[in-house]
C-alpha cells in the first residue's frame, strides 16, 4: 500500500527567499550615485553680489569666501576671523593645490575688509584669486 502522507512531504520543498543578493545590489546603487553626485559649494551666508557685464562661470574646485555687509567673513559654511583667513587657505591649498579662491562679497560690503581678505590669500600662496560678481539680470 502507498503510503499518501510520506509521498506528500516528499514533494513538499520548503521555498526560501534569499536577500543577500539585493541587500548587495542596493549598496552597489548606492556607492554608484554617492561617487557621481556632484555637491555645490557655497559660502554659507546670503550675499548679494554686484553685475558685472564680464563676469564667467568658476570651475567647481574653487575655495568660496563669504564677505557680508556686515563685516563677517565665512568659509565652508562657518563665521572666520579675518586674521584666520589666512591659515584656513594654506590648508585648502595643501588639500588642493590648483584650486581658486574666489571671494564672494556683498555690494554693501567695505573695500578694505574685502583687500584684507584678498591679502589673507595671496600670503597664503593662493596664485589665483578673484571677486565674484552676478550676471546681469540675475545672479
């Protein structure tokens, strides 16, 4: 005689669903948009910059220096000390050496905090230093 219940669970597999393969591939999605993001830069403070009718684009491996109307200087998003500018430069330059220090000052800013900063950089080794200025027509 068969034996109906043995026959059963013979032909009973238990399914398994493996997920270390996706948990994989997620990660490997994930390092693939980390690594092609480009991240935008800014100077961390609300500055309304002068038009200027020659005014080009920066290449994106530029060290921003915010100069505000007030008189505050910032750098990577945090408030400096003029006389701080100057070591804050020589250790983005040492992290990157051909990079270009644009100064990004207010219109309503003073000229002489703005030479002082631009001092600051040039003593720090910076070769290549410039003021920003907005397109006219928009910023």
């Amino acid at each position: 005689m068969l034996n109906i219940t043995a026959a059963r669970r013979a032909q009973k597999q238990t399914l398994e669903l493996n997920i270390a393969p996706l948990i994989d591939m997620v990660f490997i999605l994930l390092i693939f948009f980390l690594v092609t993001t480009s991240f935008v830069r800014e100077t961390g403070v609300d500055i309304t910059r002068p038009t200027a009718t020659t005014a080009v684009t920066t290449a994106p491996n530029t060290i921003l220096i915010g100069v505000t109307r007030e008189g505050t200087v910032h750098l990577d998003r945090r408030e400096i000390d003029v006389r701080a500018v100057r070591a804050n430069v020589e250790r983005a330059m040492a992290e990157n050496p051909e990079a270009a220090v644009v100064i990004v000052a207010d219109k309503d800013s003073t000229t002489g905090l703005v030479i002082d900063v631009m001092d600051a950089c040039k003593q720090a080794g910076a070769e290549n230093v410039a003021i920003a200025a907005g397109l006219p027509g928009g910023e």
